[in-house]
C-alpha cells in the first residue's frame, strides 16, 4: 500500500485520489476549499459524476481515503504527492497558474521528507521545471523530490471508467527513477505507459485535446456546407467513420464542444504557439468556427420565428454535456446569453445541472420538467444530448407549445419523423425533404 496526497478535489483530483484508493492505496484529498472538505466528510458529493459517489463511499469506510484542508496532515505520510488543480483561462487565454504555484510553494513549506511530486493539471509546456524551481527555492531543508508529468485523459461523464480503463499513461520526468516508481502506481490497471521528458508529456496532453476539438470543428464546417447543398451530416459523419485511418469518434455535428478542457486547452495552446512566434492559424479557426455554432442555431430560430424579442424559447439540457452537472462553458449558457440579448423569454430544464443553473443563469425560468419548458414555447432547443430527451412523449410537447417548432442542436431527432409528428424541425447539417410551412399565431404569420 502506497501513501499519496492528491492536492484539489475537483473533478481531477477526486477522481484520481477515489480510484487509486480503490486500487488499494492509502490516499489524503486535500483541498483548501473548507466547504468542499466538510462535505466530502459527510459523504456529501460537490460534483455529479457516474459511479464516484459509491467509490468514495466505499473508500472512506475502509479507511483508505480520507480528506483535510492543512497540506500538513496532507504531506505527512505522502509518497506521491498529486497537483490537481484549476488552471482557467487567463485575459488571454493563457493558462492561470495561480493555483499551482499556490500549491507549489505549499508543498515546499511543509515537505520533511522525501517525495515525487507528480503534475495532473493541465499546464504549459514547461511548468514542471517550473514548479520544480518554485520548490527549490522555497523548501526549508535539503530533502529530495522529483518532478514528474502525468497529464489526465479523464471525460466527464465518464471520469471514473477512464480512470480505470484508460487507453494509455503518459508520464514525463528527468528522473526515470521517479518516472517509473509513478508507473508502479498505475500497473493494476494494464494500460500501455509512455515514458518521456517533461515537456513532452505536457505537450501531450494539449495536442490531444487540441486534435479532438479541431475534429468536431471539423465535422461542424461540413455540416454548414451539407445545409446549404441539401446533404445530411450524419450520414456523412457515419461513412467517413468507417474509414479506419479516420474512425466515428468526435464527429458529431452539434453546438459544439464545451466543457472545462477543449475551450481552455486550445486557447491556451494559440496562446503558447503566439508567444514563441508560432502561427496557430488552425487552431484559431477551430475556435472560431466553435463559437460560430452557437450564432448559427440563434440565427435558425430568427429565421423561423421571424424575431426574437418577446419569444418564449425552451432549452433542454443545460450542462455542457450528458452525465455531468459541470456548466463551465456549456453552449447552452453562451446560447441563453445571446438569445437573451435579442429579447428572448428563456425557460429551461437539465437532469442534473439545475442547482448549478440556479446559480449561473440570470431571468430564465428554471422548470421541473421538458414538459413545463414546452408549456406556450414558441420553440425549443435541444442543447445537450441527455438520453431522458430522447424518449420524449414528443406529440404531447408539441401539443404544449405555442407553435411546434424544434431547433435540434445535437441532432437526437430525425427530420422526417419530426415532420411527420407536424413539427417544424432544424437539425445541424441535416438534409431536408421539402420546406415545412412556419405555423401561424392567431392568424398571423409566425414572428410578424
């Protein structure tokens, strides 16, 4: 049994400490957030993922995981001491390092004897000499440690799975002692494990990301081009998918991607790229053409309801993607704001990101159910691809709106089934048999 202290309790650093708990070593959760702490301690969840409150449950019980806010109590006993935390987007979309550094120093103050400390975070090319530099600087003795990078792969929704079912671990360290003690760690769980230097392994971590945002970017430029020449993108998704050199994963056309990873990922990777006189023009335009998504579902409800303004829009699904509750960058809330700009009424529903919505969003009517949004809606919007939205009594929905009209941001519905249901149906990048007249409001022309 390996001692480790896991520094952040978010999504990274709960996960991470819960599962190698459950791998059988003894774990600390530090985390200098008292209320977070405190609830973790009753067993309270401050995250919604699949599967994670039973594992802590279970830990905690068998004496394997545990939780402090005093780096103190934390580092006392540790082996393995993991940074994860926050690293937000800066002003310009540089990587906040605060946390780390914070946490850095923290370590060094109070570290009395030896010890590996290994970087989860996301983080620039070149922070683990960093942090390796804040400790030497601020340690009070000469007590040995090693820096290592281990970059997470984790999806939320499916944190704990990846966990324990990953497709590889990186890790990356100028000490392959270090490096290969950390590997130990991770051999229950038989995944390939890569062994390089630090900045290669941080290096990683951002082209991953950056790679799978550019493909559902991708996807989503065709999509613009298969509404405009009548073909469907989901077709066109599915036969590409069977290519092996390209395969069906992140070739979904919707929204676009959110989320507290790609968005910060690859602003932060244009942002290194800029800086050491690079051209990340690519890497822009995925951003780009990511935030054009959004503009471009607005821009069908405008076209279908002639205008905005006092319209009452529904939205379903409001947290970035299924099986969380995180809303940092969701579409849905980029999405609420420019509706809202244009006068919008907004009435909304998630099955399990209400409580974070409650505090996020301002004016919009949070209901109990997809049936209250679509009481007297002039349209609704599909904005994150919940399964519970996908076996919905659709005529009963539509018997409840104003006018029965669907905007499908993450393409859950097929247009002809929605025709034929009589509602007025736009997917992304779907093709379309024949226009659908736009119902009329009191013998007026929808919008007018």
């Amino acid at each position: 049994m390996k001692s480790l202290c896991v520094i952040g309790a978010g999504y990274v650093g709960l996960v991470t400490g819960t599962c190698f708990a459950d791998l059988g070593n003894r774990v600390l959760c530090l985390d200098i957030d008292e209320e977070r702490i405190a609830k973790l301690k009753n067993g309270v969840m401050p995250i919604y993922e699949p599967g994670l409150e039973e594992l802590v449950r279970r830990n905690a019980a068998r004496g394997r995981l545990s939780f402090t806010t005093s780096y103190r109590e934390g580092l006392a006993e540790a082996e393995f001491v993991f940074i994860a935390v926050d690293t937000p987007s800066g002003l310009e979309g540089e990587a906040d390092l605060r946390s780390v550094r914070a946490a850095a120093r923290s370590i060094a103050e109070v570290m009395d004897h030896p010890m590996i400390i290994v970087n989860k975070s996301t983080v620039p090319i070149g922070t683990g000499d960093w942090v390796a530099d804040i400790i030497n600087r601020h340690r009070h003795n000469g007590v040995d440690f090693s820096v290592v990078s281990n970059p997470e792969f984790l999806r939320e929704g499916s944190a704990v799975s990846d966990f324990l079912n990953p497709d590889r671990i990186v890790l990356g360290s100028l000490n392959r002692e270090a490096a290969e003690k950390v590997a130990q760690l991770y051999l229950p769980l038989r995944a390939p494990i890569i062994v390089t230097d630090l900045r290669t392994a941080e290096m990683i971590k951002y082209a991953s990301n950056a790679f799978l945002a550019s493909r559902i970017s991708f996807i989503n430029e065709i999509a613009a081009i298969c509404e405009r020449l009548g073909a469907d993108v989901k077709e066109v998704a599915a036969g590409m998918g069977y290519d092996k050199r390209i395969g069906p994963s992140f070739l979904d056309a919707g929204l676009g991607f959110g989320g507290s990873c790609f968005p910060k990922d690859v602003r932060a990777l244009a942002h290194m790229a800029a800086v050491h006189g690079c051209h990340p023009q690519l890497l822009r335009a995925v951003l780009e053409i990511n935030a054009d998504q959004r503009r471009s579902l607005v821009q069908k409800l405008r076209d279908l309801l002639g205008k905005l303004d006092e319209q009452t829009i529904g939205v379903l699904g409001l947290a970035f993607k299924p099986n969380t509750d995180d809303m940092r960058e969701a579409p849905a809330v980029e999405l609420i704001h420019l509706l809202q700009h244009e006068g919008a009424r907004i009435k909304a529903y998630d099955p399990v990101a209400m409580e974070n919505a409650r505090r996020i969003l301002t004016d919009v009517v949070l209901c109990q159910d997809p049936y209250e949004v679509a009481e007297d809606a002039d349209a609704i919007v599909i904005a994150t691809e919940w399964n519970e939205f996908k076996h919905l009594d659709l005529p009963r929905i539509r018997d409840a709106m104003r006018r029965p009209i669907m905007v499908d941001g993450r393409n859950i519905y097929e247009p002809e089934r929605m025709a034929a249901l009589g509602f007025v149906y736009r997917g992304v990048g779907r093709g379309y048999l024949q226009p659908q007249a736009i119902p009329t409001v009191s013998g007026r022309l929808a919008g007018s």
